[in-house]
C-alpha cells in the first residue's frame, strides 16, 4: 500500500469511527496532541472536537457520513463528504450538511485541518 493510501484509509477509518460513535477510534484517537482544526473562524483543538462530535452524536441520533470523494497527494488527504440525520433540537427536522475538508498529516498522525461546510 502506497503511503497515499495509508493516509486516505486512515480519513476513511476516522469517518467510520464517528459513524459508529467510536470514540476510541475516532479523531481523538488518530490526532496529534497539538491538533488544530480550522472552521471558518474557529480553530478548535483535538478536545474541542471530540466534544462537537459527541454532541452531534446526541442532536443527531441517527446520523450517517458519507465520503463522496477522496483524494491525496504529498502529507494532505481532502475529502468532500455529506452528513444527514435528523435533527433533535430542531423539531426533528431532517438535517443535510455537505462540505469539504482538507488533512495535514505528520507521520501516521493528523495534525492540522481545515474544513468548509453548509
């Protein structure tokens, strides 16, 4: 396996952990300590995260993630990926939430991303 797809498989693996609310592998778990993850004009650390994700895991119980594309090249693996589930603190609304992420890796660890999504 090239080293592309060891990063890629490693985002893929991420995006399972949190469609299977796993935190143990989740991001928390495949991050380095210094993680910074920019959105928009938050830049949240690994913690920061990990909070965000359990408490989507809770306003959207029945939440699905799905890689639409997936694409690598040098220490960086971006990723467009859709997110629905209904959504608990709006009436149970259906939620649908696409967007574009981009992963810094250092070794087999992500250190940085940087994430549009509407």
């Amino acid at each position: 396996m090239s080293r592309i797809e060891k990063l890629k498989a490693i985002v893929r693996r991420s995006f399972e952990a949190a469609q299977e609310r796993d935190i143990k592998n989740s991001l928390t778990a495949i991050a380095m300590p210094d993680y910074v993850h920019h959105w928009g004009e938050r830049h949240e650390t690994v913690e920061d995260f990990r909070v965000r994700e359990q408490d989507n895991w809770r306003r959207f119980p029945d939440c699905t993630y799905k890689i639409d594309d997936l694409i690598g090249e040098g220490d960086r693996v971006a990723l467009r990926w859709t997110m629905s589930g209904t959504d608990t603190d709006q009436d149970n609304k259906p939620m649908l939430c696409q967007g574009i992420s981009i992963v810094r890796f250092e070794g087999d660890k992500i250190a940085e991303s940087w994430e549009f999504s509407y």
